[in-house]
C-alpha cells in the first residue's frame, strides 16, 4: 500500500501525526477548541450571492500521508459550515462554497434568496468539534434603498465660460449593497446633452467619479442654466442621483464705478456699472472681493458691494464673470489713517515760527496737521510742504505747553501722537530765540500758510 489517510482526520493534521508516531515529541499534546469570532461582512442583503469571510480558529486541515515517499499533503476542504436562525425553527442554510484561507480564516459563499433574519455561524473541523458565533450574520432581505451620490466639485451656482474646461467629481455609497454603474450628463434647455460613465471595479460598495466636460458655447450672449446630472446604479437597479445648476457666462462690461477712493478699514459702498452683468458676477479692488462675497448683483447693469480692510494703496477694479475677468478703467485709493511717529524739534517758543520736521506714515496732500491739546482747538501747521507719504515739513503755530501733534484725512481718519511738542515758557533762554512770525503765521518768501 502506498498511501493511507488519516481516520477521521480528528486533530486536524498535528494529533494525527502524533498518532502514527511520527512525532514522538508530540506525546500527551492537546489540540485547543475550535473558536469563530467574526464574520465579514457581518450583514449583507439577499439579491446576490454573498462572499463572507469567517475569522476564528485554529482552522488546522488534515493531512493525507504517502507513507512510501514519507510526504503529508494538506486537506484543506475537510471543514463545513452552516447557518441557523437565531430565533431557531427553521432550516440551517449551508453555504455553496466553503474554503480554507489560513488558520484564522475560511472563505463562504451564500447564495441569494437567504431568509432575511439574524443567524448563528457554526464551523465544524475535520476533527468534528464544532465551533459557533451567536447571531454572526444578519440577512437584511431585498436592498431597496438607492445609492447616496455626493456632488463634490463644482458646487451649485458656480459659473463656468464658454470652451472652458469643467472638472467634475462625485461620490457614490451604496452602503451594504454594491454598485453597478455610475453615469453622468450634462445639458441646458439649448445645448446638446454630454453624457458618459466611469469605471467601476467589482464589488465596490462606495466609489469616486471624475470627469472633464468643455462647456459649449451658448447660442446667443446671455447666461444659461446648464444642469449636471450624476446618477449611481446599484445591482438590483436602484438609482441614487445627484444635480448642480451652473451658469455660462458671458464676458462682462464695465462703464464706470464710484466713489474712486475709501478709507483701508473698509465700509465703503462701491457700485459698478455695466453691462452682461449675472447673478454671481464678482468686483475685486486689487484681489480683494467687495462684501458679500464679490458684491450684490442689482440688475445686468449694476453690482454693488462694500470694500473691507486691506493695506493702504491704490489698486485695479476689477470685474469677473466665471473666469472671464476685464479691468475697469482707473484705479481705487485705499486710504491709510496717517500717523504721526516723531516730530523734530520737539520743543520751541510760544510764539510758533519754528521750523519742525514731522515724519509718519499715509501721509498726503489732503492730509491737514495741527497743534494742540484737543482735535476741535488744534492750531494749524504753518506753511506745511509735503516731501513725501512719510514727511512733510512747516513751521509751528503759535501754543503754549505740552501739546498733541494731529493728522487729519478726510477719508482715512484721524490720527495723533500724544505731547509730541513742548511750547517752551517765555522765561526759557531759548525761548525767543526766533521770535515771533510776521502776521503770526507768514510763510517765508510770502508763501500761503
């Protein structure tokens, strides 16, 4: 005889061994009891075939010895499995197929149709003891419930140029069930529909579809609404679907837009006025968008919005439709509140007249300067000449002690540096030094103070 099998295959391959006395060293061993701890998936529906994966064990196969070679081959298909309802009463549903992965996993495959209900799993091994997992897999019945479908980009409302190039991507997630198809389309009430599908690897439960449209030229120069329509099909046919209204949009015009100049922190109403302009039309000063969210759409003919906070200059105004963008003609003054850093002297007489350097920042030719303990009383600067947007120079009006040095813009604010200049006391040695200005304020060589 040149092969014999094991009976009974009972220990599952290393008792048997044992048995036949080709391990001596296996004298007294115990094989441990054979555990499921898990099934993946732990519920499924019942329109297909499901492949279920049951974790646990040892899940150790018997041998078939060739005793004349002195080889052991596995027997790796000496397991059964079976399902019974929970709830008891009915009859055990045993797989169509059951196979060994390793010694913590056997692969089943159940058939479509199975009761829906709770069941215990119960593997038994080539040994016959018999290991079981309570309430291990629920059969959920018929899948009724469609795919979820996410549009992720673009959202809804954004506004896309004629030929240009659209990005589109969605989620679909069946949950439990699995996916058969994803489709898309694309259409308005006068452009053609684009329509196409993605790959789909099998058995995807949840997948992610991205595509590219070119958006077509509209008939005529007016925005339209152009509706993307994402569909996902799951195996029993249910359709979960998804839409986003564009818009195609037209180059705009712009004619003008006041006021041309605002304080930097913001708060100024612009208005824009044009032509083609839409719902979703943006104005930018610099990069920056008018609140809220690029300006209120009025008419095709007008937006209006509110500039916000940003650096003091003087920037582009800009208006976009989708990605056609044109500049308007003349630029937008964000006006800074100047501030008074330093002056110098810091002191001189009370009679004014002294030369004095005052250096800063947003400074302009609009901006007034004057001395005094309050904005309301100030005393002008006398004969002020503004070098640049960080000095101007003049000469001091007339005052008397510790006061503040204030610079006024009309549109950018107010500002101060507190005691900056000391009106020295008539008994100061230096304090006639220069004496008083003809007139009390002249400007040298008869200048305007």
């Amino acid at each position: 005889m040149s092969s014999m099998r094991i009976p009974g295959r009972a220990s599952l391959g290393v008792a048997s061994l044992c048995a036949l006395s080709l391990w001596a060293s296996c004298a007294g061993s115990t094989e441990p009891a054979v555990t499921v701890s898990a099934v993946t998936p732990a519920s499924a529906y019942n329109d297909a075939p499901v492949s279920l994966v049951i974790h646990g064990g040892p899940f150790r196969p018997a041998y078939e010895l060739d005793t004349s070679g002195g080889t052991a081959t596995a027997q790796l298909g000496d397991f059964t499995a079976f399902l019974s309802r929970s709830s008891g009463g009915a009859a055990r549903v045993v797989p169509d197929s059951l196979g060994w992965l390793s010694t913590s996993e056997l692969a089943a495959v159940l058939h479509e149709g199975v009761a829906a209900g709770t069941y215990d799993v119960e593997v038994r091994d080539p040994r016959g003891q018999l290991g079981q997992l309570a309430s291990g897999f629920t059969s959920l019945g018929s899948d009724s419930t469609p795919p979820a479908v996410t549009i992720v980009e673009p959202t809804a409302g954004t506004i896309v140029n004629a030929e240009a190039e659209v990005p589109v991507a969605f989620t679909a997630d069946d949950g439990l069930g699995y996916l058969s198809e994803l489709r898309w389309s694309v259409s308005s009430s006068d452009i053609k529909t684009l329509s196409g599908t993605c790959p789909l690897d099998p058995n995807a439960q949840q997948a992610t579809c991205r595509f590219l449209f070119t958006v077509p030229p509209p008939p005529e120069a007016t925005s339209l609404p152009l509706n993307v329509v994402v569909e996902a099909v799951d195996t029993v046919g249910n359709v979960g679907r998804a839409q986003a209204t564009l818009a195609i949009g037209v180059t705009p015009e712009v004619t003008s837009f006041s006021p041309a100049e605002g304080p930097a922190v913001g708060g100024t109403l612009v208005s824009v006025v044009g032509d083609d302009f839409i719902v979703g039309t943006q104005v930018l000063v610099g990069d920056t968008l008018l609140a809220p969210d690029g300006g209120t759409f009025v008419s095709s003919g007008l937006i209006q919005g509110t500039t916000v906070a940003y650096e003091p200059g003087v920037y582009p105004v800009s208006v976009r439709t989708g990605s056609a963008t044109v500049v308007a003609a003349g630029t937008f003054a964000l006006v800074g509140r100047p501030e008074v850093l330093a002056v110098s002297p810091s002191s001189g007489a009370p009679a004014g007249g002294a030369p004095i350097t005052i250096v800063g920042r947003y400074f302009r030719s609009l901006t007034r300067f004057s001395f005094g303990s309050a904005m309301s009383s100030a005393a002008a600067l006398c004969c002020p000449s503004l070098k640049s947007p960080n000095r101007i120079e003049g000469f001091t009006p007339p005052g008397a002690g510790a006061v503040s040095v204030f610079a006024a813009d009309a549109v950018g604010g107010v500002g101060q540096l507190p005691l900056a200049f000391t009106y020295l006391s008539v008994d100061d040695p230096d304090a006639g030094a220069l004496g008083p200005m003809p007139g009390g304020c002249q400007c040298p060589g008869g200048g305007t103070p």
